[in-house]
C-alpha cells in the first residue's frame, strides 16, 4: 500500500470521525419547584426549567457536551458533577464545590463544556455539600455506535432506583453531622423511587429484547432489584462493558450503575412486576477474619417505612397489574464473578502493598 494511499485512507477516517461527532448544549435554569413522587407529602425540590424530574444528558462518545447553568435558587449555591466521567484533560469541569471549583452562587451561572470519551450509563448531580438528595440528579447516557451489544436489543430503557426524604437536606444534615448523634445514625429514608415515582408501568411488547439502564442515585440506600418472571443479562457496570452475564436479581448501591438485557416473552397473557427493596442490613466481610457480618444500615427503622418500590413490565394495559410475590431471603448475584469484556489481563503479583486502616470516630466537638 502507497504512502499516499494510506494518508488518503487516514484523512477519510478522521473526517468520518469529526463528521460524527456533535456538540449537546444544554440550557439548565435551576430552581425550586414542587413535587409528591411518593403520595405521601409534597416539598420543594430542586428543579430544572421549571420541571422535575430532570431531564436527561444524552451524548454519543466523542461528542462535546456544553452545560449552561444558572441558579436561580435563591438561597443556595449549587454545582453539576458527572458522575462517572473521567474528566481526562477536564478536571475543572468535574464540579465538586471547593475541589475543582467554587460553588455557583445565586444568581450567578457556569458553563461546563468537555468532551464526551467513554460509552456507558452515569449520571449528574450536585456536587454542592449534601444537596442531590433534594432533587438534584438527573440520567447521563452515552451511546456507542461501536458497542459490542448494539445489535442485540431492540430498544433502551432507562429505570432510576433512588431513596427519598421528606425533610429537606440542610436540616438533615445539621442532625447528622451534630454532637447530639455521636453514632453517626445516618437519616433513615422516607420511601424508595423507581424513575422519581411509585407505581411505574413500563409498555413492553412480547419476544422484544430490552437493555435497561439501571441507575441508583440515592443519597444512601443501596437497592435490590429483580424484574419477575424474566432474567436479566448483565452487558455493562459503572460504564465498563462485562462478557454477559446470567441475573435474577441485583444488589445496586448508591452511584452505581448496570446496563442489563431483558428479553420479553412470546405472549400477553400477563403483566410482570418490577421490585426495588432498600438494603436495610448490610453483609459485610470482616477485615481480620474475612467472615460475613450483619450490620444494620438503617440505625431506626420506622414502623410506617416501606423499603418497596414496585413498577410493572405492561404486556397488556387491559390487565391487572400484580402485586409481586413475598420472597423469604435476597439472593443478588455476585458482581464479583463478572469478566470485563475487553480482555484485559489482570496486573501480576505486585513490587509493593500499601494497607490504609481507616477508623469511624467522634471528633473533639462529639461529632462523629
């Protein structure tokens, strides 16, 4: 092959390349606005444009993505993080407040504006001390045109898993982080959220393959998941494509993300539930005897506290919608056992170990 045609093959890349890629500009005026997602008591939240819930950032991978922000709350400062962007070349676009920037002021405006390098399901959200419990989160999806399950499904769905708080973050935090709660009890939830609501239906159509992106933003709860009478494939973690893996249920902590494939059944004889359940106690490994310990996670559970959220596969609206089966323990699937799809060796034995022993403690004001 002549030098010049291999130039000439290069220069037809690049420009196919350029040509593909686009430039996302939103335009985010953030407010407050009210919501009742749960039925249960309506609050302010924070808003965009005057609506919740959010929108959501959509992007190819190697466009550029422009965010204008203005803040128009009135009585608090804000930022945007996006969540699970690695930000190379662009850590002043990352958008913790005091570490890559200050916080946008009321009144003021800031325009985040970086490219978009990797595929794969994240997430947005402030990064202004404790404040995206109140509302501000939103779905950031970037799809791949070269991906290596793009011809195995039929269409994306996006499901949002997330706690909810009928009280307003300040406040809770002000009793979290007090000497008066020397054990560090985190607030307990008022209820948990499947895509901002309860009840969700979601139409499927029958012998259709689905890839569900699956994002928890909670501000603590983890959150099993199962789709009943179906099986997910998992495809994808925290944007990291996996070799496909079998699922009947998963275990999705705050921030983390799952792209899974869900194929429907033949026919419309019935509708399926969809479950989320808060992990109210934790397993954990020992450090010194690596043995599995209970935890509890909630330090109070309420009475009146439901951990479920139910939505429903809707192969036919004119039937009823189930009330998902009582299960007697979780059985989630164990993430560990995923494979990356790339292929990637794993690093040898390595020179040099490093042990950080780190420790939950009061500080010299009680607080813990």
């Amino acid at each position: 092959m002549s030098h010049q045609f291999k130039s000439a093959v290069c220069g037809l890349v690049a420009f196919a390349t350029i040509a593909r890629a686009a430039t996302r500009t939103y335009d985010f005026e953030i407010g407050w606005v009210t919501a009742n997602p749960d039925n249960a008591m309506a609050r302010p939240v924070m808003g965009i444009n005057g609506q919740w819930p959010l929108p959501h950032i959509t992007a190819t991978t190697g466009d550029r993505v422009i965010v204008n922000v203005k803040n128009s709350l009135g009585n608090q400062s804000t930022s945007l993080h996006f969540h699970g962007l690695y930000q190379n070349g662009t850590t002043n676009m990352d958008g913790p407040v005091a570490v890559t920037q200050c916080p946008i002021a009321p009144g003021a405006s800031f325009q985040y504006d970086f490219m978009i390098k990797q595929p794969g399901t994240y997430w947005y959200h402030s990064h202004s001390p404790g404040q995206y419990p109140d509302g501000l989160r939103g779905a950031l999806i970037v799809s791949d045109p070269e991906g290596p399950y793009k011809d195995e499904y039929d269409e994306e769905i996006v499901l949002t898993l997330s706690d909810w708080y009928h009280d307003q973050m300040p406040g809770l935090l002000a009793g979290f982080v007090s000497f008066a709660n020397p054990t560090g009890a985190e607030p307990v939830p008022n209820a948990a959220l499947m895509n901002d609501t309860q009840d969700l239906s979601i139409p499927v159509q029958p012998g259709k393959t689905y890839m569900f992106r699956i994002i928890n933003m909670a501000a603590f709860a983890a959150q099993y998941l199962w789709f009943e009478g179906h099986t997910m494939s998992i495809i994808e973690v925290d944007g990291i494509y996996t070799e496909p893996a079998d699922a009947d249920q998963l275990y999705i902590t705050a921030a983390q993300r799952y792209s899974v494939l869900v194929t429907t059944r033949n026919d419309t004889s019935a509708n399926f539930a969809i479950v989320g359940s808060m992990d109210q106690v934790s397993i954990w490994a020992g450090v010194a005897d690596h043995t599995d310990h209970a935890q509890d996670l909630f330090d109070a559970v309420p009475d009146t506290l439901n951990p479920n959220v139910t939505g429903w596969l809707v192969y036919d609206a004119a039937k009823e919608l189930p009330q998902p089966a009582l299960i007697d323990e979780f059985d989630p699937f164990d993430d560990f056992t995923l494979v990356p799809q790339d292929g990637v060796k794993l690093f040898e034995n390595p020179d040099f170990s490093f042990s950080l022993d780190l420790k939950m403690d009061n500080l010299g004001d009680g607080a813990n």
